[in-house]
C-alpha cells in the first residue's frame, strides 16, 4: 500500500475537521473518548451540510463521524482529524490506521466476495482472505469465512427506514484461536452495504453505518 495517498487524505481531513460543528465534535469523540462509547445524535441536515460521504464509526471506546475525501478505484480512504483511517473496499475493511490494533493489510486470492455482491451469495458460501496485523507483526494471517443470509430487518439510519438482507459471516482465523460472527445489512437490489458489524482482529471491533452513502455503481 503506497503512503502518499494515505498522506493526501489525513491532510484534507485536518481541513475538513473544521467544516462544521458535527464534524468537530465527533471527531474529537472517536479521538479521546476512552470509558466507552458517547452517542452522538447525528441530524440529517447536519450530514447534509457536509459535501462529503460520510459514516457513523463506533468502536469499543468512542464514535465518531469520518469522511470520504478521496477514492481511488473501489479503495475508498475514510478520514478523521485525529490522523485515524480506514480504507473500504466494496464495504469490507481492508485496513486501518491510528485505532489501536491496526489492521495493515487485506487481501483474497480470487475474487473477493463484497466486490460480488454478498447478497448473490448461496446460503453456505465459503473464502479466504489473508490479512496482516501490526499488533505483533502477523503478516498473512488466513481468515476463513462462511456466508448465510437472514432475512429482511428494517433499520432506521437517521430519519429513514431500510428494509435490508441480513447476512453474516462467520470467520474463523486458525492461526489465533479466533472465531467469531461478523454481520452486514446490504440492499438486497443491489448489495450495498449499509451497516455493518466488522471484527477486523480480535481486538478491533467496528459498527459502521452509512449516514451518506457513496452509492457507486450497482453489481
């Protein structure tokens, strides 16, 4: 992974994290907060007074709102002024920077299943990704996966309801000891992924939920 556009992105966050108060606030929050979680009651006129995709970002300690400054083909940089990132893939995190346990790198060897489509999945699907985890210096971990759909949930992201496919994903990484049920809620038309429960190392748990979605292409 080449640093320059990682670089690129952390200074437009630093200009970003004064646009408007919301952006201030919450990043800060994600930043500091370090006894738990603090809410944060996220309006859609305040999202929408950011020209930015934007996500809803909670960890085991705090939440925070960070933006999308900058794509580059389906890698997407997501952004907060405390030098934090995370880069998406097709709605799968592929890493992390400045959120404790990084993760430093993900990668498959065919084809990878968000960039399918999870909701074209068959109930009972199985992959393999590899990832690197600056925590110890793991390099090329194997994370063995299997998808199952679970219906249709509605859930309410800001002032609107979404009826979406359920589908998780249990993952298993040998090398560790380490299982555990990673959850995503995708539009079932097209496979976008709207929320989603990610545990990208056994220490780093993500809630993610999209309060501005860069939609993309539809698979």
């Amino acid at each position: 992974m080449k640093i320059l556009p990682t670089c690129a992105s952390l200074s437009m966050a630093l200009l970003l994290c004064g646009c408007n108060p919301l952006m201030r606030a919450s990043w800060y929050t994600l930043e500091t907060s370090v006894s738990g979680p603090a809410p944060i009651n996220v309006t859609r006129a305040q999202v929408d007074a950011v020209p930015y995709p934007q996500i809803l970002v909670t960890t085991r300690t705090s939440e925070g709102v960070m933006a999308m400054p900058r794509r580059r083909g389906s890698l997407e940089f997501w952004v907060a002024s405390g030098k934090q990132v995370l880069m998406m893939r097709d709605g799968l995190v592929v890493r992390t920077v400045g959120l404790g346990a990084s993760l430093d790198g993900t990668r498959f060897s065919g084809e990878s299943p968000f960039k399918r489509g999870l909701q074209r999945l068959p109930d009972g699907y199985t992959s393999t990704r590899w990832i690197d985890v600056y925590d110890g210096n793991r390099i090329g971990l194997a994370v063995n996966s299997r998808f199952s759909p679970h219906g249709i949930e509605t859930l309410r992201i800001l002032d609107k309801d979404y009826a979406l496919l359920r589908i998780d994903e249990q993952v298993e990484v040998p090398t560790l000891n380490f299982r555990t049920t990673n959850r995503y809620w995708v539009d079932p038309q097209d496979g976008f992924i709207l929320r989603s429960e990610q545990h990208l190392t056994p220490r780093l748990v993500l809630k993610i939920v999209q309060l501005r979605p860069d939609r993309g292409p539809a698979r």
